[in-house]
C-alpha cells in the first residue's frame, strides 16, 4: 500500500507535465470569454451583416505575435469547432482567420439561416486550453 502512494506522487507530476508539453496548448486565464456583441442571436438583418466580436478576460493579438492571454478571433460560419482543438484551425470559407487582429467583419450572406460562432485561438491559430468559444447564435438574412 505505501508503495502504492510513493509511486502515484513520482509519477503524477511526470505524467501530467508530459501531456502538458505533447499538446503544446496555449493557457487561456479563468473567466475568459468570447462572445458575438452584433448580431443578437436571433436577429433578423439584411446582408452584408456586420459582425462585432467582444472579448473579456484576454487581449487580441495579431496571428504569429505570442504573447500571454491573448489570442486572434475565428469567426465559425454554418459550421462547428473542430472535434479535434489541438491542431490550428483550417482556414476555409466557413473558417475565417482575423489574424491582424480584427474585432469586426462584413459578411455577405445568402437569404435565410445562419449560424455563428467565434473562437479565440493563439499566435499559432490552435485554441487555447481550455479553449474559448462563444454561443453559437442563429440570424434570419432576409430576402
Ligand atoms: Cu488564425
């Protein structure tokens, strides 16, 4: 039984310092948020829609510039975060980096539903640890 417990005390800090190192995770501080500050969710616009995002808890930084707490927005269009966030997040149209630091966009958008959903990611475009996504919200383009 001691033996049992000198082990654990040896080997936890190990194995938690190497799973720290192997994802390479930035840490996002506790009570940091992002969040869609325009449109409201369930707003009805007309297109092209200006997105505003806010940020509370962390600062914007350009993509490529490490610096503590800080992160560049990723605005998530008709989509969801990848189930994996411990690689950088593609950029593709329904994935779009605001890597000079940008806290708003127009978008062009066809009539009907869309969704929204920022996340923060590091200098390296990988989301933190824990990460730091917003509410997903749904707006109505009119016609
Ligand atoms: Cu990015």
């Amino acid at each position: 039984m001691r033996s049992h417990i000198v082990a654990a005390l040896v080997l936890g800090p190990f194995f938690a310092g190497s799973v720290a190192f192997a994802q390479e995770r930035t840490p996002s501080p506790p009570g940091a948020e992002v969040y869609i500050i325009s449109p409201k969710d369930g707003a009805i616009v007309h297109s092209p829609v200006l997105v505003q995002f806010g940020l509370k808890g962390m600062g914007v930084a350009p993509a490529g510039v490490k610096y503590d707490n800080t992160g560049h927005h990723h605005l998530l269009i008709d989509t969801d975060p990848p189930a994996d966030q411990s690689t950088p997040l593609p950029a593709t149209d329904k994935i779009v980096h605001f890597g000079k630091g940008q806290t708003e966009t127009t978008l062009n958008l066809a009539p009907g539903k869309h969704t929204l959903q920022l996340v923060l990611a590091d200098a390296n475009h990988i989301p933190h640890s824990p990460p730091v996504i917003s509410k997903k919200i749904t707006i109505t383009v009119k016609p």
